[in-house]
C-alpha cells in the first residue's frame, strides 16, 4: 500500500436481490475482496467494506411477475438470504446495505439532481415499445421474440438465452410484450441521457495513460477497446413504477437507470455506516479506493461510474478495479435460469463447518486471469490433499508430539543444540510473510494463498527430517535426545502460530481454531506478530489436539453431484412445458399417395451402444418381428443407451439405407422435438406386436 493513502474504502460489486447468490458470485469479487480487507484490517490500517442489494431494475420485477408477488416482497426475501449466505461464508462487510433505502434514494436524487442543475444532461425524445393493454413501456427484458441469429421465439429484448447474443428489442422478429403477450407498439418518451463522450479525453488520460501498468490486463484491455470504439451518450432514466424516481416535476413514471443509482449505493451505504464522516472515505485525496467486480461490470465501474463521479465533483476516483473472470461448473456455464449452480446458503447447509473449504478452493482456483471451472472432485481433492493433507495434517502433527514428548507445554529453544534446518525453516517463515504481503497488495490472491500453503509443506517435510519420534524410541534415547526434540516442536508450534496470521485473511474459521488450540486471544492474528518466533510462551500449556478438517468422502461430491444434475433437468423440463412450441416453417402439401409409399412400423429395441468418436450417435439393434435391424439414430445426447433398451419405437422400414461411421443405418426413429430442443420418442401409447404397421 502507497504510504500517502490514509485510509482505504473497499467495494465489492451490489448483487441483484432477484436471487441467491453461486459460488460464482463468491469466487467472482466477494471473496477476494474479503481477503484483501482482512489482509489490511490486519495491518491495522483504516479500512472500511462496503456492499448491499442491487433492489432495482428489470431483473427484480420479472422475479416478482415470475412469483406472484410485489417487487418489495422480491427484496426483502432475497436481501435476507443474500445477506445471511455472506455471513456464513465469513464475508466481513462493515455495512451490507439496500438500494430500497431512504438515504440511498436521496443520496442518488440529490447526485442527479446536481447534474441536471449543472446542464450536465441532454434532454431526449425517442421511439419506446409501448404495450397498450397494460398501459406501459417495455423495458428490454419485457419484450420477446424471434432472435435473429438462432431463431429461437422466446428471445428477450437484451439477449437469447439460447444461443447466448446480446440483442436490442428493435433486432427481434415479431416483437410481443412479455406481459400481455400483446404486440407492442412504438411510443415518444423523453429521457435524460448523460453525454457519456464529452468524459473520453479525461477517461483516456486516467486509463491509457494512468492505469495502463497497474490495472489487471482484462480490466485495462477492455475499457481501452470501449474507449478506442468512441463512447456514447447513455439514458441515465427509464420508464417503469420500480426504482428511484427522477427529482423532476416532469418525469412522472420515470425513475433512474439501475446502473446510475446502484454505483451511488456504494455512497450512500457509507453514509448509512458513518453518518458524520463518510465523506472523508469519498471525497479526501487520501483515501484509496478500490471496486472488486466480476468482469461483466467492469464498464459501468472503470467508465461510466468514474465519468458521473467527475462530472458531480469532489469525489476520489478507484485507485483499482481488480475484476475475476467468470466461473463455470463442472465445464459448464453457470446458468440460474436452468438451476445450474451451487448455491452457497445450500453449499452451507450441506457442509456445516466447512466454510473455509469452500473459500479455500475457490481461492486456490480463483479465476483471475481467465475464466476457471469448478468441479467436485477438484474441491474434494483440494481439501483431501492440500487442507487435510498438508495444512491440517502438520498441524494436527505438531500438537500432538508436544502433547506425547513435551509434557503438553511449548517447549524451550536451545541455542546450544540448533541446526541449520531450524534457522532455514525459521528464515521460510520470515520469507513467507515478505511473499504474501507483496502478492496480497498486487491482488494476486491465488498465489499468495499457495505461499501459505506452501509454508505447511516444509513445515511438515521439517519434521520428518528431524524425526523427533526416532529421537524418542526409548526413555533413555529421549532424555538424551529432549534438547533437539524441543527445539523440532518449538519452531513447529511458532510456525503453528504463524500459519495462523498468514491463513486468517484466506481461512479466518479455520485461523481462530488454531488460536483456540493455542490458548492465544485473536489479537494474536495482526500482521505485525507475523513471521516471529516467540508468539508462544515458553512453558505454556496448550489445549488436547483436535483436527482442523475431516475429509470429504466420495459420497459427498457424488450426491452433489447428482443434486446438480436433477436441478437441472427439473428446470429444462420446466422450461420445456412453459414454454410455446415454435411453429416450423411448413413445408409443401403432398398428396395421399406420396405419404402412402412411407411404411412405418413399431419396433423394440433390443440394443444399444454408442458409436466411436460420434458424440451424436448410437447404434442400435430393433426388432421389427418378422426380421432385425440395424439403425443409427442421432439421439445419443439425448439418452443414455441402457435407458433405451426394451423401448417400444415407431420406424420407417422402407428408407433407402445408408453408411453412417462405416455402419449400415436400415431405417429411421421418429422423433418430437420439445420447445427445450429434446428429442423425445414417437411410439404406440399402448404395448403392440413389434413389426405392428403404424397408420
């Protein structure tokens, strides 16, 4: 940390209260600002964490629709929930704040209202989609339709979760309101829109020029590609009943754009915490302040934010805006509309204690510089290998020998007897805090959490070198030997103490067992006592051991693991029966003798297997009564080959046969297409004969 920085106002991006938060959300921005805010608490310098639900915008009011319930109820359950799954996760916010508050809405009304007074705005007329049954104007996300790109019918107006493009409402094909289903028509609608390109010149001097070494390459490289694109003005207000409104006598039905207000959520929580002095931590030169975000904000946060904070005045700029990639899950992206997430208020009930594994392997596969996947078997061999293994197992070791060869109290250092190993091992010690300390204050989490680690490791390779247990085979060897077994224990409990310090910002659960176990109080965990050797007192009695981790059995990440998957499909199958099948494009009339010379009959399935290097496709083997056959069938994504077997199928028998993957396909399945995209079987609804004619 720069010495002319006086205090630090850390901010870890506003989550939608429109749901709980993944695992995602955690290893995105919370969790790393977490340790850093340890890391400076530690330090004993002035640091303050600020955060709270985003309660605005479309997503809220589309959970609401979704619910059956009002926006309000939407935030007062999901605010709750999200707050109490930080607090279980260790997340250590000084305030966690709403965006539904009384301070908040005056605090973001006054900041407008200043521009606007200032003619910082231009006032706008434009062209909105208008549902005339429901009297309103259609946010993005309130519009459905064709998408252009997959032609998938259900595409919002801001994106198709099909195919993932980002699209605007004027992009779809016939446009429907997603409230009425009416078709909307364009409407005129005055907004106020910030002149986003008059800032260019000043945000091109901070970043380009400023920013460009000590800023993450993904945030710099991408606000450098924003900026070199030419910016644009942005409407600061929307049409909707939801939000804060606009501080004008002529904006009835207006309220500020969501990503206006919500950054403003970060000042007025401060002004929530410290009501005299929060404008010491905004607007004194002094402060350093730093925005941790996924790195989907990144431009409301390094543009558009810091663009409206130097048109108002008086406010400090982010000094950094470390920003992670995304995480996906098991290969996956994370998808909340299929239910393809952990949450963490499950993740905490279903492994109660064991929040600091979860921080731990999120850390350890933290994605910082590019997006990073989260499996099961990565967590559960993690924690087996590296916390149990290696953490725990030096620690759990180091009590116990003081417990069996030093009475249960720390033992002395004998000058006389101490070797090279004990001042190398003491000299890792000192290094190791040097290390973390520089990784930290570089926002490089992940390799300062392996230094910790690490440290562990030459702990635990420390002690079967010195093998205190060969020193003591005997009561005469141990006497002899009692002088070089204390000095072993004694540096082992001071590193013992020091893992400690150095875990707390990363483990602080697992942090205050270790002083538990010690008999120190938490003062203990401030940095300055990091990397000394004389934290225990010599001939202090320490409590009976106990283990830090259990281990996570294979049982554990399989049910996780089949949890995942239900979710999943439960939520596919939903979607499916929600939603309107597309109608396809008809294709030309036929006469009834065309359709006459197709033969179609029921079959059995009697094998199945998948075909080599086809992931589509499975060869299977039916019995059509009078004869079997061989057909390959493009349904192998679809289901699993011994599912298959002793199905009942509709076939058409008199199909020209062709070679697919070298194997003679003699006929063709019938299949439905789902709106989900599934492919689903065409077959007699009740058992008949296999080779049965199908009329």
């Amino acid at each position: 940390m720069a010495k002319d920085y006086k205090r630090i106002l850390v901010t870890a991006a506003l989550p939608y209260a429109n749901g709980p938060v993944h695992i995602g959300h955690l290893a995105g921005c919370y969790l790393p600002a977490d340790i850093y805010v340890r890391y400076q608490r530690a330090q004993r310098r002035d640091v303050k964490f600020i955060c709270g639900s985003d309660e605005h915008g479309v997503p809220i009011t589309i959970r609401a629709m979704k619910e059956g319930i009002t926006p309000q109820d939407v935030v007062d359950k999901y605010h709750a929930l999200i707050s109490e799954s930080f607090s279980r996760m260790g997340i250590s916010f000084d305030i966690y704040s709403r965006t539904s508050s009384k301070v908040h809405a005056q605090t973001s009304q006054a900041f407008f209202k200043k521009l606007y007074d200032e003619g910082l705005f231009e006032e706008r007329e434009s062209q909105q989609y208008y549902d005339e049954e429901k009297k309103m104007f259609l946010a993005d996300r309130y519009i459905i339709g064709t998408c252009p790109v997959c032609g998938n019918e259900n595409a919002y107006g801001d994106q198709c979760e099909r195919c993932g493009s980002s699209l605007s409402p004027e992009q779809l094909k016939n446009p429907r309101s997603a409230l009425s289903n009416a078709v909307p028509i364009k409407k005129a609608t005055k907004h106020w829109y910030f002149p986003l390109n008059d800032y260019e010149a000043f945000l091109k001097e901070w970043i380009v020029e400023g920013k460009k070494n000590e800023w993450k390459p993904n945030v710099y490289g991408q606000c450098k590609s924003w900026l070199d694109s030419g910016l644009q003005p942005r409407a600061m207000t929307r049409d909707s009943s939801w939000g804060v409104p606009v501080p004008l006598e002529d904006a009835e039905g207006k309220v500020l754009y969501v990503w206006f207000d919500a950054p403003i959520g970060y000042i007025s929580a401060t002004k929530e915490l410290l009501p005299q002095g929060w404008d010491d931590y905004w607007k004194q030169e002094d402060t350093k302040l730093v925005h941790f975000i996924g790195k989907d904000n990144i431009v409301f946060h390094c543009i558009i934010f810091p663009a409206m904070l130097k048109a108002h005045g008086g406010y400090v700029l982010p000094d950094n805006v470390p920003a992670n990639e995304f995480l996906n899950i098991e290969g996956e992206k994370v998808s909340t509309s299929r239910n393809w997430a952990v949450w963490v208020h499950e993740y905490a009930e279903d492994f109660p204690g064991m929040e600091d594994t979860l921080r731990y392997v999120l850390c350890a596969n933290a994605p910082e510089t590019k997006d990073n996947d989260f499996t099961w078997k990565d967590f559960q061999d993690r924690h087996n290998s590296e916390l149990v293994a290696k953490f725990g197992n030096f620690v759990n070791r180091a009590m116990v020998l003081m417990h069996k060869f030093c009475g249960g109290r720390v033992p002395q250092f004998h000058d006389d007897v101490k070797e090279e190993r004990d001042l190398e091992l003491i000299r890792e010690i000192i290094a190791t805090k040097k290390k973390v300390e520089e990784l930290i204050e570089a926002y490089k989490f992940r390799d300062a959490l392996f230094e910790v680690i690490e440290l562990s490791s030459k702990g635990n390779k420390y002690l079967q070198d010195v093998a205190p247990w060969n020193l003591a085979k005997t009561p005469e060897m141990q006497a002899e030997n009692q002088k070089l077994i204390d000095n072993c224990l004694h540096i082992c409990l001071q590193l013992t103490a020091n893992l400690a310090i150095l875990s707390h910002p990363f483990l602080p659960f697992t942090a205050k067992k270790i002083c538990h176990l010690l008999k120190v109080v938490d003062k203990m965990l401030d940095w300055e006592h990091a990397g000394k050797m004389d934290l225990l007192r010599t001939g202090y009695p320490l409590r009976a051991p106990e283990l830090l981790f259990r281990k996570v059995e294979n049982e554990e990440v399989e049910q996780q693991k089949q949890k995942l998957e239900a979710r999943s499909a439960a939520a596919k199958a939903a979607q499916a029966e929600a939603a309107p099948v597309a109608a396809a494009e008809p294709k030309p009339v036929i006469a009834f003798d065309d359709f006459a010379k197709i033969e179609l009959r029921a079959a059995t399935i009697l094998a199945a297997e998948k075909v080599p290097k086809a992931d589509k496709l499975l060869k299977l083997e039916v019995d059509l009564g009078a004869e079997k056959r061989t057909i390959v069938s493009g349904i192998a994504q679809h289901y699993a080959p011994e599912a298959i077997v002793g199905r009942q199928v509709t076939v058409v028998v008199n199909l020209a046969s062709r070679k697919m993957k070298g194997i003679e396909s003699a006929g063709m399945i019938l299949m439905a297409e789902d709106a989900s995209g599934k492919l689903v079987f065409v077959a007699p609804a009740d058992a008949v004969q296999a080779g049965s004619e199908v009329k």
